[in-house]
C-alpha cells in the first residue's frame, strides 16, 4: 500500500546544494507505485550532468504520467463542492410508516458523509454566486447506504428529467464564447426560463437570498422529490424530507456575495472546513412531512410534481434526528471529488415515486460516475463502500477490481455448498428490498399530466409570503439579471411571465429595468391565491446569538487594548468569533505597548468577510488608516452590507469618511461593549433604504 511521506526523504545533495532528510527504515522509504525506493527524489536521470534525459527513468516517467492523470472529469453539475464526515442519530422512531432501520432504531449513530455544492459553476469556481446549493448525505446504514441527494431549495426548474440537460446547458457558460462561469445572470439561461414557464417557481426562489447562503452551515436541505416509505404491512406513506440547520438560515447581501468572491473565492469551504477544525460542529434536525394517498389526492396540486412543495403549515414537519458533521476529508479528492451520490442508494422500507423527475435521476447518477469514476466498480472507492454492512453478490471484474474473491461461486442459483464449498450469498425474500405495490396502468404516452398545468399559483405563494425586505431583494435580483440578459425579447417574456405571478412584482421589475410592462403571457391555467406560508421566509428565521458567527476587530498601533478585550469577551460569550485586523499581519502596537498579533492584514481581510465589525482606534492610529483605502472600504462596506459597526469615538473621522451615518447599528463601544451585541445578531434592515436603491 501506499505510503504518504510527511517528510523529504533523500539524503542527497541537489542542483541548488540543499541537504535532505533521509529514510532508510523500509516503512519510512519513498518508494515508486510498485514499491521500489527511491534514492533521489530531486534528478531525474540522464546522460552525464549536463545531457538529455533518458527514456530509462521509471521513477521519472511513473511520477509525471501519474500527475498527468490526476484530474478527473468533473461534474456536469455540482462540480464545485465542499464535504465533511457526520454521524446521524435517530431521535423519534418512524416505525409505523417503515421498516428501514435508519428510520426506526431511535439512537442508533449512523456514519454520514455530505456534500455541499453549487449547481452551474466548475470546480474551481467561487462559493458565492447566485446559485442553488446541493445538500447530498450518504448514510452508511447497516442495510446498505442511503443517498438523500437534495437541494437547499424544496422545488425545482423543471417536472420531466428529459428537460434536464437543455436547463443545464441554458445555465452553464454559453456554448460559443465560454462564459459566464457560474453566473444566471445571462441570456441563455432567461431564455430558456422564460419559454418554460413551469420553472417559474423555483425561479421565486433562485432570485431568493436563499440562493446567495452565508454559510453552508446556515442552508436548509429538501429532498425535493416526493418518496415512499414502507411498513411491514407492505402499507405505503408519501414523504418529503427536510434538513433545518441548527444555526438558522442566513444570507449574504448580493453586493456582499460579489465582493466576496473576490476577497475569498472558497468562503464556504473555508467557513465548514474551519468550524469543523475549531470543534464548532455544524447540525441539521431531519424532518418529515408525512401523508397519506388520499391526503396526497386532496392537495390542489400533484405531489410528483417536483415544481411544487407542501406548505408546512398544512402538513407540518416532523422532526426525527439529528446531522453533526464533525470531521473533515482527509483528502479533499479521495473523498470529496470521488464521493459518488446516487438516488438509487436506497434502503429497504424507502421507495421512489412516480415523479418524472426522479425516475430520470434513478438513470442519470449511476450512469455518470462510469464516465467521472471511470468504472463500474467505483462502488470500491472507500468513501463510495457500504460501511455498515457487508456488500457480497456475484458481480466480478471489471477495471479498477480492488476485491480478491475467492472460492468457485460467481453465479447464482448454485449447489456448492452441498459439496462443502462456499456458495455465495443469497437472496432475503422477507428482509430484502421491496418495491411499493403501487397499481399502475395506462397507454404509453409522451405527455404531462393535467395535474401538473399550474406553473403560477406556488409562486405567488412564495413571493406573497416574503417579507418586504425579502420581496424587495427578489425584485432587485429579477431586475440586476435581466439587465445582464442583452435580447430584448427574452426579458420581455420574462416580464409577461410576471404578471401571471404577481402584478406589482412585475410593474417593480419593469420599473427597474426602465421597460414597460407587456401583455401577460397565457397561462396554461389561471394561477389562484393560496394562503401565505411564513416558513417560506428567512428573516426571522435564525437564532438571537452569534453562534456561528464571526466578528473583526480592527486595530492599529495605539488602539486600546482594555476595548478589545472586552469585545472579544462579549463576542465569545455570546457564541461567537473573533478575528483581529491589523495594517499589518505582525500586528499593532496597542495603547502602553503591548504588541498585539493579528489575524489578518487589512488588505487581505475585507469587512465582507464578517457578520459585524468593531473599529477600535487611537486618534492616531486613525488619522494613518484615513488615507488607508481598505480602511474607508471596510467601515463603507460594513455599513453598506447592513452589519453592526462597533467603534471608538476615536474612530469617527475613518466612519465619517466612509459615509457610515449614526443608526441603532453603529455603537460607541467605549460605554459598554454589550450594547454591540444585539446589532450584531443581525442585519440593520432599516438602514437598507439608505444605502441602495431596491426594486
Ligand atoms: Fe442532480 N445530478 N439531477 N439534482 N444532483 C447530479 O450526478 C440530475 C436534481 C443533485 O455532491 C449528477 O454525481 C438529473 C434535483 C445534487 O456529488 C447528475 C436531474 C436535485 C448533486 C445529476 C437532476 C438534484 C447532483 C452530476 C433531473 C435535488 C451533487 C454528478 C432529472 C433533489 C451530488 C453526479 C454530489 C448531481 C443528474 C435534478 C441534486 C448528472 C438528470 C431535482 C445535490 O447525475
């Protein structure tokens, strides 16, 4: 097997005259793939010192074409993700309704992996952009592994899986020019949107803040489509799945999340990987909705329609455990790249649905890990393996066969084991997995279902259960798209689409964009009124601490030390964290001397990167930061993005010369640094009229 070196193992002299360390224990020797060691790890071989590289070098020629090959393909979307290992832990059994033991042996730890992504970006791509996020868990049951591939957000764009790839090439960069990388805000995508008119919905959402997080420790997770679970009666129950992160939803500000993704392109990764490292431990509670055919019948809408979702107040949620993600992959691309989800990973006493949707998922997953994986056998892969229990059939060979089988068994019926030989596993007619025996009948047809004709009532349920604030965002990000989309009539359309969702959406909308409103579009069938949900909001939907949150302090030389300690006592004492700014990363040389080390240098850590911040200054420490740009831009920023500014009075003329005007946001920390604390909770929504123009 493979060993990682953590150290430089060659006891030789290279090019430049620098000594390495050396190995000659076998179990510390770097060695080739095969196992031969290595004895220069710094030349590659060749004719005398000065000559041409010989052919002859294995050790040179395995290295790069090793390296050659180290990228995969990507995904075709949910390329760029972030991952961490968890435990599940049933809190209320589900035992009526299934027999999966997942669902029923309360207080049993299950070992989770889950992956967070963003859907349109590359791999390489920011962590910020307007976006969907995928929240995919791998349960590694003792009946095998669950995959509950979701989203953050509990609909999608469309209601046939055979629309899937003209949705993603819409989105993905544009098929001449190869831009815009992860980015809606483009003509292709509108243009696609507005001529499907059932994505109408998730585009309500999309436009959301939900699609710009402000962490991933801050998404809720959906299941989207509808599944079954299975009795031991054989008795059938409709459920929908739902993730609630402990620390609230939260999100960013759109001109944030821009700015961020410059400052830290991998924000979302660092915020997990480092809450992770920190043993601040994200969790989720998993609910359900559960509910019966006839209760599925009496909804004014199809439930496998995957454009549509169950409003909580009508089918409340039931909790039933609890998600702690607590360590992080060793190895970001043994773990995270080559995890492989599949909505096929089902256990028995969990069954799918009919939703068109779905049904083309079951196909897709499998399929494209042969082509990113490269093999059938990348259920081998550790992070793929069925951890909880033994996984034994007679499938064999094939590329990449890590496994060594033994014995004469590898079909199955078999009568070996009459003869004393080892036959081989066997099926479980009572335990095994069991499809729902849902009745079907019907011609074979290419059509979509009468029920699934309404593309607009749901989403005027979302944008009228918003709040102001929230509709106010929704608008402007309708408007900032569209003003990115160059073809006339794709915004046009966009516009008449509006209509059939709400009139003063779209009159906002058009306002915005400078246009008039056109002729609503037909509806397939005319869009009803149903009663707001206020769990489609945000605002109002996360905790009054700052758990989870982060606050900057900035310093220069001569700030007061005695303010900073007492800042950071009430940030922490409150759940939250501290991260000092300095001019420079050595530090600033507070008030009596003391030197105190920073956690970044100002340039390098813009105010965007915090959920509030505190200026605590000398008089001269801020007549230097006045002509310090990143200083201006850190309090303007601050301000701009709604955050709590703690500040010395001293720090005036840097808030006076960013614009920061007084507010219950903006505190003199010098009286009391507590009185800091409840701005910094949250958002200074009242200041958002001041500061930018919404739609
Ligand atoms: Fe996916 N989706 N998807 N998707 N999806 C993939 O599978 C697909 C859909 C989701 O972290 C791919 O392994 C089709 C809905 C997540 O590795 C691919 C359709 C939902 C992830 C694929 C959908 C999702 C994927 C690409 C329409 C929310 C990332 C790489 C019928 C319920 C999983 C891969 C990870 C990934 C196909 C729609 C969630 C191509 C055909 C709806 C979270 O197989």
């Amino acid at each position: 097997m493979a060993k990682t070196p953590d150290r430089a193992p060659a006891s030789h002299v290279g090019d430049g005259g620098e000594t390495h360390q050396t190995a000659s224990a076998p179990d510390a020797r770097l060695t080739t793939n095969h196992g031969a060691p290595i004895s220069d790890n710094q030349n590659s071989l060749k004719a005398g010192p000065r000559g041409s590289t010989l052919l002859e070098d294995f050790i040179l020629r395995e290295k790069i074409q090793h390296f050659d090959h180290e990228r995969i393909p990507e995904r075709i979307v949910h390329a760029r993700g972030s991952a961490a290992h968890g435990v599940f832990e049933l809190t209320d059994s589900l035992s009526d309704y299934t027999t999966a033991r997942i669902l029923t042996a309360v207080g049993e730890k299950t070992e989770v992996f889950t992956r967070f992504s963003t859907v349109a970006g590359g791999a390489g791509s920011i962590d910020t952009p307007r976006d969907v996020r995928g929240f995919a868990v791998k349960f590694y049951t003792r009946e095998g592994n669950w995959d509950l591939v979701g989203n953050n957000i509990p609909v999608f764009f469309i209601q046939d899986a055979i629309k899937f790839p003209d949705l993603i090439h819409s989105v993905k960069m544009e098929a001449d020019r190869g831009y815009p990388q992860a980015a809606s805000a483009h003509d292709t995508f509108w243009d696609f949107i507005g001529l499907t008119p059932e994505s109408t919905h998730m585009i309500m959402w999309a436009m959301s803040d939900r699609a710009i997080p402000r962490s991933l420790r801050m998404i809720e997770g959906f299941g989207v489509n509808t599944f079954r679970l299975l009795n031991a009666e054989g008795v059938a129950t409709l459920v929908k799945f739902h993730w609630r992160p402990k620390l609230g939803t939260q999100s960013t500000c759109w001109d944030e999340a821009v700015k961020i993704a410059g400052a830290d392109p991998d924000y979302h990764r660092r915020d997990l990987f480092e809450a992770i490292e920190q043993g601040d431990f994200p969790e989720w509670e998993l609910g359900v909705q559960l509910f019966s055919q006839e209760e599925a019948d009496a909804l004014p809408f199809d439930i496998l329609d995957a454009t549509k979702l169950i409003p909580e107040e009508d089918h409340p949620i039931r909790v039933i455990g609890r998600m702690t993600l607590n360590r992080n992959p060793d190895n970001f691309f043994a773990e995270t790249e080559q995890a492989a989800f599949l909505p096929t990973n089902i256990v028995p006493g969990i069954d799918f649905s009919e939703d068109p949707l779905l049904q083309g998922r079951l196909f897709s997953y499998q399929d494209t890990q042969l082509s990113r994986l490269g093999t059938v056998n990348f259920h081998q892969i550790p992070i793929n393996q069925a951890k909880g229990c033994p996984f034994q059939n007679f499938q064999r060979d094939g590329h990449m066969q890590t496994q060594v089988f033994k014995g004469r068994a590898n079909y199955e019926p078999n009568s070996l084991a009459q003869a004393g030989e080892d036959g081989g596993p066997r099926e479980d007619p009572k335990g095994g997995f069991r499809t729902a025996p849902v009745p079907v009948q019907g011609e074979k047809v290419r059509l979509r279902a009468e029920t699934f004709a309404d593309h607009y009532s749901q989403a005027r349920l979302f944008f009228r259960s918003q709040t102001e604030i929230e509709q106010a965002h929704l608008a402007s990000a309708i408007v900032f798209e569209l003003s990115k989309v160059s073809l006339p009539h794709v915004r046009e359309r966009i516009l008449a689409n509006l209509r059939n969702v709400d009139e003063t959406l779209a009159q906002r909308v058009a306002d915005g964009l400078n246009l008039p409103l056109p002729e609503a579009s037909q509806a397939a069938v005319a869009p009803i009124d149903l009663e707001p949900s206020p769990a489609l909001r945000i605002v109002g939907k996360y905790p009054d601490t700052l758990k989870g949150r982060k606050v900057a302090i900035l310093v220069a030389d001569g700030s007061d030390g005695a303010v900073v300690d007492a800042v950071r006592a009430a940030v922490e004492g409150d759940g939250g964290s501290v991260f000092i700014v300095a001019p420079k990363v050595g530090g600033a040389k507070l008030k009596g001397g003391k030197l105190l080390a920073a956690d970044g240098q100002l340039a390098g850590s813009p105010s965007v990167l915090f959920d509030a911040v505190a200026i605590v200054l000398s008089d001269e420490g801020c007549a230097d930061l006045l002509k310090e740009g990143a200083a201006v831009d850190f309090a303007k920023d601050a301000f701009g993005h709604l955050k709590a500014i703690g500040h010395t009075p001293q720090a005036q003329p840097l808030l006076d010369k960013a614009g920061v005007e007084p507010d219950a946001g903006v505190v003199d920390l010098s009286a009391d640094a507590d009185a800091f604390l409840a701005p910094a909770r949250t958002r200074q929504w009242d200041r958002e009229p001041k500061v930018r123009m919404l739609a």
